[in-house]
C-alpha cells in the first residue's frame, strides 16, 4: 500500500493515479482506501482500552 503525499490526497487525483497504471504495466489489487474509526460488527466505535480513544485503521473508500 502506498499513500499519496498530502497535495495529491483527494480521491479525483488516485483514480488518476490508478488509471495510469493500469495503463502503463499490468497491475492488479489497486484500490482507494482512506483512514477512519474502526468499528465492530454492530457498527460501534471500536476504543483503545487505555486511553479510550478511537482505534483508527484503513477502509476502502466510498463514493457518496
């Protein structure tokens, strides 16, 4: 997985990025992913047992 720098971090420029690969060589698994809370299977935030602060990880991204 590689993360796009910060100016070029907006969904529009990785399904640019995304296209041009497929483009130039064969690739395969690309996909857009974004930080956010992670939940459980009821769909609650899931916490750090500690601190009590949200437990953040990868997602695929969704068009709204």
């Amino acid at each position: 997985m590689a993360q796009l720098c910060q100016p070029f971090d907006a969904p529009q420029f990785a399904r640019e990025l995304i296209q041009l690969m497929r483009e130039q060589q064969e690739c395969r698994d690309l996909r857009i992913r974004a930080k956010a809370i992670k939940k459980d299977g009821s769909g609650r935030a899931l916490t750090h047992g500690k601190t009590g602060a949200p437990m953040m990880g990868w997602q695929d991204w969704e068009e709204a």
